[in-house]
C-alpha cells in the first residue's frame, strides 16, 4: 500500500531521533572517562583516548559521594515502603469495604492532586520545623528544629499520594467479588484477608507504583535543598549540586559525580521498563 | 459481630494512615499558605497579622511579575513545542520498524534521570568555548552562542534541555493513545480513500484528543512549577531572564526570611496552575470525541 522506501525512510528518522536524546547520556559517560586535557581541547574530542578511570575516584574523595548514596537509598526506599504499604490499605479499603463516607473521602483524596508540592513548600517547612516532641522540640512544637535535617522530614512528601491510592483502587476494583467473601465466611479477619488474600493479587501495580515513587524520591531536589542542613544528610542531587558549585567547570570531574548519580536510576529504569512504562500509559489513561 | 461492623472499622482503619500522610503533607499545607499569606513571618518571631498587605506588594512588584512572564513564557514553549514534538515521535515509533523498542528506550531514558543530572549535562553541552553544541555551530560555520549567560538564550536552553528531559514520558502517553484508537477506524477511513495525511487529521488527532488534553494539563502544571533547571544552571539569571514562580518562592523563604511574602506569592502561583487547569478543561472539552 505504502511507496516503496517508506520504511528505509521512517526508519532512518527513527534513527536520528533515538540518537538526538541519546547522545546528552553518551556525552556525559564519554566526558566522565576523559583526562582534563582531553576534555578541554578544540576541536572537541568524541572518544576517551586513552580511557581515563581517574575522574570516577577523584569525585569519590573530593565529596562523601557513598554517604549521600546512603542517604539516597535509605529516602527512597523508605518512600517506596511506605507509600506501597499505605496506598495499598487505602486503596483496597476504597475499592473493597463499604463504610459511610468512602465516596467522600475519596473524592478528598483525589482534590490533593491539585496541590502540587512546590506550592506548599513553605508551610511544609514550617510544619516539619514545629513538629511536636521531635528534633528537640517540646509538645508545644518548639525548642528545637523538629523533622528538620532528619530522615522522616526528608520521606513525608512522598509518603502517600492521591496517585499511589487511586492506582491501587481500581486495580482492586478489578478482582472478583468471592475472593473475599468466601474468607469472611470462614472467619478471617479483613486485615489478613487484605495482607494474604488480595495484596498478593495486585503486585503488578505494587511495582508500578514502587518504581514512581522511587523515581520521584531519588530525584527530587527542592525538598531536600529547603529541609537539610548538614553535609551528612545530603542526598545525592543535594550533594551533586553543592560539588558542582565547589568544581564549576570540572567537566570531567563533574560528569563523572552526575553518572554515579545517575547510573542507578538508569539501570533501575532499563530492568523495570515494562513495569514503567505499562504505569505510565496506565497513569495516562485510567485519570 | 456482623460483616457490616467489622468493614466499616476495618474500613476507616485502612484508609486512616494515607489521610494522616496527606493530612500532613497536603491539606493542612494549602490551608497554610493562605493563612501565612496574610502575616509578616520570618521564622524567627511568630507569624504577625498582616492582612493583604502581602498579596498588594507582591501583584506590585516587578521582580516577582517578572518572574511570573518567565514562568508562563517557560511553560507555554516547553509544553506546546515539547507535546508536538512526543506526539510526533509517538506517530514515528508506532510504526513497524525493526528496532522500534530499542527506539523508544532511547527516547524515554532521559526522564529517568534526575533535573539536576540533567542540567549538568546540559550545562557542559552549553559551555561556550568547549560545549559540543558551539564546536557543532563552529563545525558549519555559526558564530558561537553564550547560551546560559545571554538574556536571549537563556530561558530557551533551559527549555530545550527540559523538553529532551520529559518528552519520552508523553511519548508513552501518546502510544497507548494510539494504540487504544480501534484499528477498523483506519479500516473504514481507507476504503473512503483517506490514508496518511489525512487519515491523521480526519481520525487519529479528533481521537487522540482526550489524551492530547491529558498531556497539556499535566505537563502545564509541572512545567509551571519549573525550579530545578533555573537553580542549577542560571541562578534564576542572566538579569533575572530564568527567574520563576518558584525561585521566588524559594528566594523569599529560605534566603530573606520573608515566609509571608512567599506565601503570598505561593497562593499566586496556585491560582494560576487552577485556573489553567480550568481554562484547558473548558477548552478542550468542546473538542474531545468518544467512541
């Protein structure tokens, strides 16, 4: 039907644009694994020749990179627990357990996707700053820095969220009704009918969302620029930012902290493609 | 103990932990921002009644308006050149070409990647005597750009660079689109003798446009709240030309100390991303088909 060349033709283009939004990410390896001569030379040089480790140690002693590694992993994965966990119980309770009040409570739940979290930075920061009986400060909620600069301050934003528990809803939805009908005969109680009989039905949404909230929590900024103080705390696109001020045009240096940074991402993203992308057309679709 | 009663405990009970999450995260945060909006607070003294003080001085001064032009100028390119650019890689890749997935992978990588990677890279791509896109201008001959430190260029690099960051995410939105338009549609369209440019116009746009509007409202409201970029890679400059919304905020807050006025120009920017929501709801609405 179609000209002949048309696919020769379609594919070439295919081609051109995998390689325009491919090139930045080989840009950044390339540069991380060239000596400071290489990479500062005109024209520029495509390939590391010879190949030159030295960038990646180099990053690892100027800056506790390992620590905000640390950090990174402990927030993220923190997130994912919760967030999972939480939105699991509210969205099967949504979906499943009829109480008054659940169309309600839902349609509040679904309101919050109209607050975007920089638009409540600063009240958040006010909130966690005078959070009660944390950080040194008493019941009143002063004395002290309460969330501030700690690890719960830096999980909260992404702790629950109006997508999370709408993604779970109609994923139960989906299930049928006997399931736990028949359990609620034999006298289970509806926590374990929740925890052993339905959450293992839903696990595909369990990772879509998992990979979300990981992605959005190991990414994030502003947060952390706003809530953490101290050096220790940092996470990793806290402590890139603050190396980058320190070694401005470092390129080499600096390529080689923003692929450590970024490596774990990528490959989290290339083994959960499916899952992220199902997610993604799901997120599109279902809203 | 009937069924009924043991439910509806269970059933506060499981939803109580997400509402006292997003209690704290959301719904007493909105309520602050108005309440701080009407005080003077610099963190140190507790808040004092202020009335609307803040909300005057903020619609009068010309950094924060300056600011807001940057953030609608930022927002209304990357989200209508960046949404046509995905749908037309979405059209690109729902084709039968060998290689496709690896294709799409290559499209959607970036946006797993954090925006302060992001802006380095692309810090490094714009340096102006070893960046790769000045050597590729030098290469045909253009006079090379100061692309982050010339007003002009600024808010278009950071554009373009937010654009190749976030396009492969609505990529995926636009191919499941495609893909959920029932392919007898085509079928029937072709017999009537439409095909390629015209089976686009006549079928898949009115078809697509549910998910054309989805894109636009989400990819707006992120967009209106772009930060990251303009903090890594400008510092809301040169002359302010990258300064947003959220920079701003930001600024005042947790540089000034001034909670108040932040708050104010928070409750500002809320109302924008709302009414947009709105405004594109209204508009789009009248053009969406279902089948």
């Amino acid at each position: 039907m179609r000209r002949p060349g048309w696919h020769t033709a379609v594919w070439i283009v295919a081609l051109l644009v995998a390689i325009i939004f491919f090139v930045p990410v080989v840009w950044m390896l390339l540069t991380s694994l060239k000596a400071t001569s290489q990479v500062f030379s005109l024209p520029p040089r495509l390939l590391p020749k010879p190949l030159h480790w030295g960038n990646y140690p180099a990053a690892l002693e100027s800056a506790p990179f390992a620590r905000y590694f640390l950090n990174s992993v402990i927030v993220s994965v923190s997130s994912v627990l919760v967030n999972v966990f939480v939105s699991a119980l509210a969205g099967y309770a949504l979906a499943r357990l009829e109480f008054p009040g659940r169309q309600g409570i839902f349609i509040a739940i679904l309101a919050t996707i109209m607050v975007p979290p920089q638009v409540t930075i600063v009240p958040l920061f006010v909130i966690l700053r005078h959070f009660p009986l944390f950080g040194g400060n008493g019941w009143n909620g002063n004395g002290g820095l309460g969330l501030l600069d700690s690890y719960p301050g830096l999980v909260l934003p992404y702790a629950a969220g109006a997508f999370g528990i709408f993604l779970m809803r109609q994923f139960f939805l989906t299930l049928p009704r006997d399931l736990e009908d028949s359990a609620r005969v034999e006298g289970a109680s509806e926590f374990r009918i929740f925890a052993s009989i339905m959450l293992p039905l839903v696990r595909p949404a369990m990772a879509t969302l998992a990979v979300f909230v990981f992605q959005g929590a190991w990414n994030d900024f502003l947060w952390p620029l706003v809530i953490i103080k101290h050096n220790y705390m940092y996470t990793l696109q806290l402590g890139l930012t603050i190396f980058q001020q320190e070694y401005t045009t470092n390129w080499g240096l600096l390529m080689a902290a923003t692929a450590m940074a970024s490596i774990p991402v990528l490959v989290l993203f290339l083994l959960a493609q499916r899952t992220f992308t199902e997610g993604i057309a799901l997120s599109g679709l279902k809203t | 103990m009937s069924f009924r009663s043991s439910q509806r405990a269970a059933g506060y009970l499981f939803v109580l932990p997400a509402l006292v999450l997003l209690f704290f995260a959301s719904g007493l945060p909105i309520i602050g921002i108005f309440f701080y909006s009407l005080t003077r607070y610099s963190l140190i003294q507790p808040p004092v009644w202020h009335g609307i003080k803040n909300l005057v001085s903020v619609a009068l001064d010309p950094t924060f308006l300056g600011s807001l032009v940057n953030t609608f100028y930022f927002a209304a390119v990357t989200v209508i050149v960046g949404s046509t650019v995905a749908l037309l890689i979405a059209l690109l890749l729902n084709q039968k070409i060998a290689g496709r997935s690896a294709f799409r992978t290559a499209v959607y990588l970036p946006q797993a990647m954090s925006y302060v990677a992001a802006a380095l890279i692309w810090m490094w791509i714009y340096d102006p005597l070893y960046g790769l896109l000045n050597a590729l201008l030098r290469h045909i001959g253009i006079h090379p750009v100061n692309w982050l430190t010339d007003p002009s260029t600024a808010m278009p690099s950071i554009i373009i660079l937010s654009i190749w960051r976030t396009s492969g995410y609505y990529m995926v939105i636009f191919l499941a689109g495609l893909q959920g338009i029932p392919r007898q549609m085509y079928e029937a369209a072709e017999i009537d003798g439409a095909r390629g440019v015209r089976s686009f116009f006549s079928i898949t746009l009115p078809l697509l446009m549910p998910t054309v509007f989805l894109v636009i409202v989400i990819w707006s409201i992120g967009a209106m709240q772009m930060f990251t970029q303009a903090y890594v890679m400008t510092g809301g400059g040169p002359a302010g030309a990258t300064s947003t919304v959220v920079y701003q905020v930001y600024l005042n807050a947790f540089q000034y100390l001034k909670l108040g006025y932040a708050s104010a120009e928070s409750v500002v920017l809320f109302a924008a991303v709302l009414i947009l929501t709105i405004l594109n709801n209204r508009i789009f609405s009248r053009f969406s088909y279902t089948y």
